[in-house]
C-alpha cells in the first residue's frame, strides 16, 4: 500500500538542536490523524531538503509516515499556498546557544559545535537515559531541564552523583519518585555493554552497530583501544562509522566521561551475542503485542540466528512475526505474500521456547 497523505496547514518552522549539534528544521501543524495516531510535529530532515520542497509558513501540506513510524512533510500543495509567505533561511547560528553553526565537508546537515551548548547537553543525556540505552525511567524532557536547572547534574555521568536529599527538595519531586529514579539509576550500573555504547551517542552507533561492537570487544576500555583497522574488520561495521567511533574515544573529554562513570560504579555485563544460521540473510519484521518478549529481545534473537530486524514491511521481507492487535503492516504482509508467523510459530523456527 502507498503511504497514507493526510493534509494540513504548517503553522509554524522550528531549528531543534539534537545531540551532536546537529540543526534540524521541525515543522509544527494542525493535527491529523496519519496511519493510527494524531501528529503536530514532523522534521523536515535538512535546510537542504526544506529549500527543494520549498515548505513555507502557512502552506497546505501532505504528511505521511514513514515506515508507517515517523512522520514526514511529504510535499507541498502549492497550488494552495497564501499570498505573502517566504522561503525559510538557514541559520548562521544555533538557536539555543547562539553560536555559529557549522557545515563539515561533504555533509547536508549544519550543526552547533559547542560541546556546552545547552541543548547538546539536554539531548544527549535524554538519549543516554532512553529506553534503548541505559533504559533509566522517570526523567523526561522537564525533568532533565529542572536537574540542569539546578545545577544538580551537568551532563550523563552527573546522574550517578545524584542524592536523595537533593531531589526531594525539588518541586513535584517526593521520597516515591526520588527513590524511583535513584533505584533505576542503580540499575542501570550493569545494563548491558551495548546499551552503554548506544547511550554515549557516537555519531552513525545505533543500536545494531553497538550490539556488533559490543560482541567483538568485552569491555569499554576495550573498545576504546582499537584503532580503525580493527573495526572495520567487523561485518558491518564500514569505514565511516570505524572513523567516528576512534574519532569520539579520541577526545580527551569523552574518555574522561569514560573513566568517571567507571570510578561511580558502571560495570556494564557482557555477554556475547550467539551466531547462528536459522535466520542467516534474511530480514524479519515484528509487529502487535508479544506475550514473551519484549521487542528488544525477540529483535536481539533474530540477530543472534544471523537475520535482520527491521521496522518496516516490504517484499524483501523474510518473515512478518505478528503478536496481538497486529495492525497496518499485517495487511501490508499479506498484500506482498510475505510469509506471516505467530510468536510461537517463529520461536519455534529458531529453537526458542521462551520460559523461563
């Protein structure tokens, strides 16, 4: 099925300033109803993009979803478009910090350089604490800002000197929720050495890349000894993204983050991903409610039989597992003839039974 294209009116241009500077223009609209949610907001990915769709302030625009996921400005109705709008300028200087921004060689994107830029800081400690890296719940966006705000943390390595008596002294904080967040900050000492390489938000690391280098090196420290010729030896792991992991371990700051979150307790585990064949090249799409694992677990044992978990059904899809109150990409199986499994259909493909 093509992607649904819901129209609406773009209010609004905002520069969001992620993680590693990067400035991305986000375009705020009427909400609608695309693919099974309502949706404001969408990125317009880069200024480069946004000058060749030519999206202004006030025109009527078609949003969809990738992936039936992420919402996107798909075009604009131009034929729509009110008298006196203007093309949108890229912007010289970041808008949270006010520093000049800065395009590297042979890239799109415009980024914010400043290591101390407030938004940098913000961003990167809600992607270390995010469900997918250190999984540490119950600091969102406000909660972040607040702790920043009051000079109780600084950047990620700042949560584990957290103390109880500071935090039930803040505003909206009490004993239950201090010591909630004290209890999953905890926690998180021995997550999984993946996780902590996805949480420090090396530039082009995303969950798969950890979960490889994490397999290859038993420890941090490890990781950070190898040089771009030992990465690249890796399947999967290119060039590119060998230059930006020795590039990040590289700067002094970065391994002193490293050596702090050691010295306060983190003692990652590790335990080596098992290779094996069942699912050897082929790409494995999981959608609905599961009643045994939980999505990063039945996507780490797809890549532990050598497959390839990914979000989105297309015809070079293997396999669609399909739990409870499956939905859009179910229809979309079935549509292409895309072979669909239950849970325990495919659990029993790969010779897992799931107790225990």
């Amino acid at each position: 099925y093509p992607p649904e294209a819901v129209k609406t009116t773009l209010r609004e241009i905002v520069a969001q300033v992620g993680r590693t500077g990067t400035i991305t223009p986000v375009g705020i609209f009427d909400p609608v109803w695309v693919a099974g949610s309502t949706v404001r907001r969408a990125t317009l990915h880069n200024y480069e993009e946004l000058a060749r769709k030519d999206v202004r302030v006030g025109d009527a625009v078609l949003i969809e979803k990738g992936g039936d996921v992420i919402p996107k400005v798909a075009a604009v109705v131009i034929e729509e478009r009110p008298k006196g709008t203007r093309r949108i300028r890229v912007p010289t200087r970041c808008p949270v910090c006010a520093q000049p921004v800065h395009r590297f060689e042979g890239e799109v994107a415009i980024r914010c350089v400043n290591q101390g830029c407030p938004a940098v800081t913000r961003e990167a400690i809600l992607h270390f604490t995010s469900r997918k890296a250190m999984d540490i719940g119950g600091l969102g966006d406000e909660r972040v800002v607040q702790l920043l705000e009051k000079g109780l943390i600084a950047d990620y390595t700042s949560l584990y000197e957290l103390k109880r008596e500071a935090l039930v002294g803040l505003e909206r904080w009490g004993d239950k929720s201090a010591d909630l967040l004290l209890g999953q900050i905890e926690r998180s000492k021995t997550a999984p050495l993946s996780r902590l390489i996805f949480a420090l938000g090396i530039r082009h690391v995303g969950e798969r890349a950890a979960r490889l280098l994490a397999n290859r090196f038993d420890s941090i420290e490890a990781l950070a000894r190898a040089s771009e010729a030992d990465l690249v030896e890796i399947p999967e792991i290119g060039p590119k993204l060998a230059e930006s992991v020795t590039f990040w371990f590289s700067v002094p700051a970065n391994r002193e983050r490293i050596e702090k979150l050691r010295r306060l307790g983190l003692s990652p585990s590790h335990t080596a991903i098992v290779t094996g064949d069942r699912l050897k090249g082929k790409t494995v799409v999981v959608t609905g409610s599961l009643e045994r694992f939980t999505r990063e677990q039945i996507h780490a044992l797809i890549e532990r039989e050598g497959g390839k978990a990914s979000g989105s059904v297309s015809s070079k899809t293997a396999y669609l597992v399909a739990g409870a109150d499956a939905g859009s990409k179910l229809e979309k199986a079935r549509s292409l003839g895309v072979p669909v499994l239950s849970e325990q259909e495919f659990l029993a493909m790969v010779g897992e039974t799931g107790e225990g």
